[in-house]
C-alpha cells in the first residue's frame, strides 16, 4: 500500500512540474529536449519505485 502511494504522490508532483514548466514559452528544440528528459526521469521514477532499478535518489515519502 506505501508502495502505492508513493508512485501515486511522485507521479503528481512530476505532473505538477511537467505543467508549470510546459507553460514557459520555450523555443522548439529547448522544448524537444526538456520533453525527452522529462519522459526519462518519468521511466525512472517509475522503474525504482517498482524496485527494478535501485532508486537512492528517491527520497522515501512517509506519512
């Protein structure tokens, strides 16, 4: 269940910044880059929250 909603809270602060940086007018490449770098991360996040890839750098969420 912690597993759960850990994935649930990264996943809506990544959508959270996904937004708020999708609403700065970027020039087409810089926002190629960012979106390609944004999937990245969000293939991280999810891989080491599964536990596939070891994800020291995710801080662990308790409440």
């Amino acid at each position: 269940m912690n597993l759960i909603v850990n994935l649930i809270i990264y996943l809506v602060v990544f959508g959270l910044i996904w937004w708020l940086i999708s609403m700065l007018p970027l020039p087409a490449p810089v926002a190629q880059i960012v979106r390609v770098l944004f999937i990245i991360l969000l293939i991280l996040i999810v891989l080491s929250v599964v536990g596939i890839l070891p994800g020291g750098y995710l801080p662990p969420i308790r409440l």
